[in-house]
C-alpha cells in the first residue's frame, strides 16, 4: 500500500512521459512542413518550365521547319534539366500546341507529342487569350511529384500517393 502511493506521487518520470506524447506530434509537423515545402517548390518549378519554353518558343520564326525542329529539341531531357534542374526530367510531361485562332477555336499547326490534341482547358486558355486570327503557343508541363513521408496516408486522397502539378501558359506569337 505504502509504494502504490509513492509510485502516484512520484514525479521521477515526468519528463519521460511529456517527452513521448510530444515528440511524435513535432515529427508529424516537421514532416508535414517539410513534405508542403517540397510540393510548393514541385509547383513552382513546373510553372516555370512552362513559362519559359512558351516565352522562348513564341519567338521562333515560322518560315520552313523552324518552329517544329525547335518545339522537338525542347522535348528532350536536357532541355528540361537545363530549364529547372530540382526535376525529374522523367517525371516531366509536356504537351506543346502553335496553334492560329479562327474564329473562337484554335486551329494547331504544330503539336508535341505529335498528332495530340489540346484539351478543354488548353482551348479555354487559348480562347481568352489569342484573338481571332492571331497565332500563339500553348504549353502545359505536367510533373508527378512522389511524397516523401506520408505516401500511404495520402494515397487515398491522390492518384496513387502522387502529386501532379499541371501549369499551362498561353502566350501570342511575336
């Protein structure tokens, strides 16, 4: 009876005991600061991918196979690597439109990957954007984006514990 009651009194094993409960809850923070950090800067690194070939392509001069050797040559995974080196280049998905303006629907005279189509979103961009026969670029850079600490709880909330940031830019041909 005499040690039950010391034992309750004892505060020998405070710090023990505070320092268990709290420890996981600073970790799950820290990681959740860490793992939003990386994400914010995935994001940024595809809107810059993005901007910087529309900027860079909007220049290109259409007279023979200009814009098309040089849309192919930004395909390449230097060209992504030199552009924002934090990527993946595999990771990467571009997808690249010139397209020319009749009426509200843009018509494409060049796309990446070949044969592709621009999207709902892509046109919706495109129309509020370009006027009527005028030419411009469409780029969309997509990046799967793999989590680092919380890949099993966020699995059901994404496409397969991936984040996929999607930045599309429509600029007008100079």
């Amino acid at each position: 009876m005499r040690w039950s009651a010391s034992f309750i009194r004892s505060t020998r094993g405070n710090a023990a005991v505070e320092f268990a409960l709290i420890v996981p809850v600073v970790l799950l923070i820290g990681a959740g600061i860490v793992e939003f950090g990386l994400a914010f800067h995935v994001h940024n690194q595809t809107n810059r991918l993005a901007t910087q070939y529309a900027l860079v392509w909007s220049d290109c001069q259409d007279s023979g196979p200009n814009c098309q050797t040089e849309m192919n040559t930004y395909a390449t995974n230097a060209a992504k690597t030199n552009i924002a080196p934090q990527l993946n280049p595999s990771g990467i998905t571009l997808r690249m439109y010139q397209v020319r303006m009749v009426g509200v629907l843009p018509t494409p005279v060049y796309a990446s990957p070949g044969g592709s189509v621009p999207s709902v979103d892509e046109i919706a961009a495109a129309v509020k954007t370009i006027p009527n026969g005028q030419t411009g670029v469409i780029v969309t850079a997509t990046y799967e984006h793999a989590l680092i600490f919380f890949p099993a709880i966020m699995g059901t909330y994404l496409a397969g514990s991936k984040l996929t940031p999607s930045y599309t830019v429509v600029q007008l041909k100079t």
